[in-house]
C-alpha cells in the first residue's frame, strides 16, 4: 500500500492515456487525434507491405474543378455521361469501367417529361407535336441512352 501512496501520479500519468486508448479501441469514445494516429499508422503499414503495387494500366477519372467548369454542374445528364463512357471505349481504347457515383433518381433533365405534358394540355392541338415527340423519345430519354450506350460496350466487349 506504501508503495501504491508513493507512485500515485506515475501511475495515474500511465494509466488514465491507456484507459483512453482502450476507450477509443473499443469505440466507447472516439478521439480524434487518436483516429489521425491510428489512420497515419494504417497508411504506413499499407505503404511498407505493398511496395511498387501501382498499376499503370488502371487510371481514374475524377470529377473535378476543371471538369464541372467546362461541362457544367454535377450532376450531369446521362447522355453526357454515355458521351464520356464512349470517349473512353472508343477513343481512349479502356478495357473497363467502373462509376463511384449512385444513380438514385431517374434523369429528367432532357424536359422530355415536360414535352409530353404540353403534348396533352397546351399543345395537344398542334399537328404533328405528339408524333414529333415520340420520334425524338428515343434521343430524349438519358437513362435509356446510359444504359443502351453501357449495353452495346458490354456486348462488345464480351464478343471480343
């Protein structure tokens, strides 16, 4: 007992950072600072135990500043993203493609939805809309184009 009274502080000094430690392992109290160390150490381990693991041949294609200044604000129409996919295929002659994106809501941004509407209110009355309108559905209709554009890639390159 003497000797617990006289090393109090270095004992407390040594266990309290080790309670923490074993808090935070535990995720019964997250620690930032404790998340950044842990987060640095994974990277050095990863970077000491995969040594020259880049591949050339793999390319990521990133969204950026650049790309939204030129094209325009995300997200874009799916047509605009089967233009790139066939840029990529045809002229950049990839093998494959993978999307980190969701495609959660169907694309309406071509106003095809919007064309059909005035073709039975406003417009229902002017020759040849409606028709026009089903003729250009095809070219309208993002998804449809995406997934056609994804689908012929596929084709081809399950052919090849």
């Amino acid at each position: 007992m003497g000797l617990l009274s006289k090393h109090w502080s270095r004992i407390a000094v040594t266990l309290i950072p080790l309670v923490f430690a074993l808090l935070h392992a535990t995720g019964g109290l997250p620690i930032g600072v404790l998340q950044r160390l842990d987060d640095i150490i994974y990277d050095a381990r990863l970077r000491a135990t995969m040594p020259r693991t880049l591949d050339d041949r793999i390319v990521i294609v990133d969204i950026d500043e650049k790309s939204l200044a030129e094209v325009g604000r995300w997200p874009w129409a799916r047509n605009r993203l089967a233009e790139l996919v066939d840029e990529l295929f045809d002229r950049q002659k990839i093998g494959m493609v993978g999307f980190d994106i969701v495609f959660a809501e169907p694309d309406e941004s071509s106003g095809l939805k919007r064309l059909r509407q005035l073709a039975q209110a406003e417009l229902k009355d002017q020759p040849g809309f409606a028709d026009k309108i089903n003729q250009l559905q095809g070219a309208l209709d993002y998804d449809a184009v995406f997934a056609l554009g994804i689908d012929a890639l596929l084709d081809r390159l399950l052919s090849a």
